[in-house]
C-alpha cells in the first residue's frame, strides 16, 4: 500500500500513488528541527506521515504569531508549489516525525490528474482561509480576554463521558496561547487565573478542561454583537 494513502488529501479515493512517492523525498526531523523557513525560494510540499509541526509568522520587529500546529496526515507547502513564491511562513517541529516531500512539479501534475484530489485540495484551502478569516476579525474587534475565550474553544475537542465539557491535551503553555492570539504571557496568566476562580477552567496534569464552553462561546458572541 502507498505510504501516502493516509493522507488526508488522498485517504480513501482508491488512487495509485506509486509513482508520485517514486519522485518524492521521505524526510526524517527532530524536535526544533526548521522544516521550512521565512523567504525560502523552495516549492516542495509536505505531507505529515508521523510527528507534529507548528506554523508561525514572523513581523518586522521579530514578534512570532502561531498559525497553526499539525498532526499526522496533514501537508503544508502547498501555496508556494502552486504560485511559485517564497514561503510566507516557519515550520518548525515539535517532535520527532518522518514527511514526505514532493517537487512541486510532482504534486501540481498529482492535483491536475485526479479532479477528486483537487476539490479536495480547494475545500482545505477554502477552509484555512475562512478560519484565518475569523481569526483576523477576532483580532481586529475583540479584546484580549474574549480572543483567548475563541483559541481555547477552537484548540479544545469534547470531553468523553463528561456532557458538554471540552479539553485540550496536552494544556497550552501560557507562551504559545499567547504568540497565538497576539498578547504577553503575563496576561494570558492573568486571565487563566481569573477563568479557573469563575469555575470556567480547570487544569490538571495531562489536560485543561474548559467546565463550561457554552459561557465561553456566549461571551465572545456577545462581544461581536457589541462591536457590531
């Protein structure tokens, strides 16, 4: 079976792979390993097969914004495979993974021979897109507190056998929560602090258990509504 069957972009289309992974790199990485960085001219795209990665974005003055952070079965490198410009942004990994990592050329005759893995392709970009959306607008209209109310319910998955309770494993550092909605630490600490007194949060060794999400998500509709 090819290797790349498990990809999300191809998972269950039935397609023979074979002779796209025979032109495509397999590439091993460590934690902290830069996988693709700011400005480079390269055009390759990755696909996960194992380890996670984070994406982040860099300013002028050197303050990092994390985009994202990937699993097993994603792929990033798409947008410069497909119009040729330097990369936009850092991959860095998180731990120990394999990719592999296919020529642009490879992957745009890939795309352009199967119809079923090109609207694949355009409903994940459409869907990064909507999400990078939402997000400028949180960062745009909400205040602090309310962003980081958005990232915990967008990081968060439902708590098996507790209804209605979400989780994100493993807990956030208070850094990355904040190179991800655009503050300090301290003051990520500072609202962590206040959620787990209100009973909104609570933290335990493997885990960070958000008790009541639908007061979260009240509160941030609510302030949209406000600035609305």
């Amino acid at each position: 079976m090819a290797r790349l069957s498990s990809v999300q972009l191809f998972k269950d289309l039935g397609l023979d792979l074979t002779t796209y992974e025979s032109r495509a790199n397999w590439r091993r990485f460590d934690p902290e390993e830069i996988l693709v960085d700011f400005d480079d001219l390269s055009t390759d795209v990755y696909f996960l097969l194992s380890g996670e990665v984070r994406v982040l974005m860099r300013t002028a003055s050197g303050k990092e914004v994390i985009l994202d952070e990937m699993k097993p079965g994603e792929l990033f490198g798409e947008l410069a495979a497909l119009d040729g410009i330097k990369r936009s942004a850092n991959v860095t990994a998180l731990t120990k993974g394999e990719a592999c990592v296919m020529p642009a050329a490879v992957f745009r005759e890939l795309i352009f021979s199967n119809v079923k893995v090109a609207e694949r392709l355009f409903c994940l970009m459409a869907s990064r897109i909507r999400e990078l959306n939402a997000r400028f607008v949180e960062q745009t209209v909400l205040d602090l507190r309310h962003r980081l109310y958005s990232e915990l319910l967008r990081l968060s998955i439902p708590r098996s056998d507790h209804n209605g309770e979400r989780v994100i494993t493993p807990p956030p550092f208070h850094h990355i929560m904040a190179a991800r909605i655009g503050c300090r630490r301290e003051q990520v600490t500072r609202e962590f602090t206040m959620m787990s007194q209100e009973g909104l949060i609570e933290r335990t060794r493997g885990a960070l258990i958000l008790r009541q999400p639908e007061v979260l998500k009240a509160r941030v509709a609510e302030a949209l509504r406000e600035d609305a």
